[in-house]
C-alpha cells in the first residue's frame, strides 16, 4: 500500500513539473509569458493584449532506411 501511494506522490509531482514548463505566446507582442502569470489573469503583462495562445512544438518527418 505505501508503494502505491509514493508512486502516485511522485506522478502528482511529475504533472505540477509538466505545468510550470508550459509557455504561452502573446499574439501582439510575441512575448514567451509564464503559465503562473496566464493562471491569475488573462492577458499579456508586457503589451495588454487579451489573446495569449500555446506554441505548438514542430515535428520532423525521418525516411526509414
């Protein structure tokens, strides 16, 4: 019983890492803007704006050899 519940502290502890490296864009200003700073209030801290998005990561396509 102990184990499980350490295994499940510790992906609690993964999720709260995975949500703090979560970054959003402004779309005026495309300034990189914390999630804690989205979390309280909608809007971009450097220009005002009230539309703030997250960057999608590119992916590579590799040919098989």
């Amino acid at each position: 019983m102990q184990k499980m519940q350490s295994s499940v502290r510790g992906a609690s502890l993964l999720a709260d890492r995975r949500i703090t490296m979560v970054a959003y864009k402004c779309i005026e200003c495309q300034k990189e803007i914390k999630h804690d700073l989205v979390k309280k209030r909608v809007r971009c801290p450097y220009c005002g704006s009230k539309i703030v998005y997250k960057p999608r990561t590119t992916s590579t396509v590799v040919d098989a050899v």
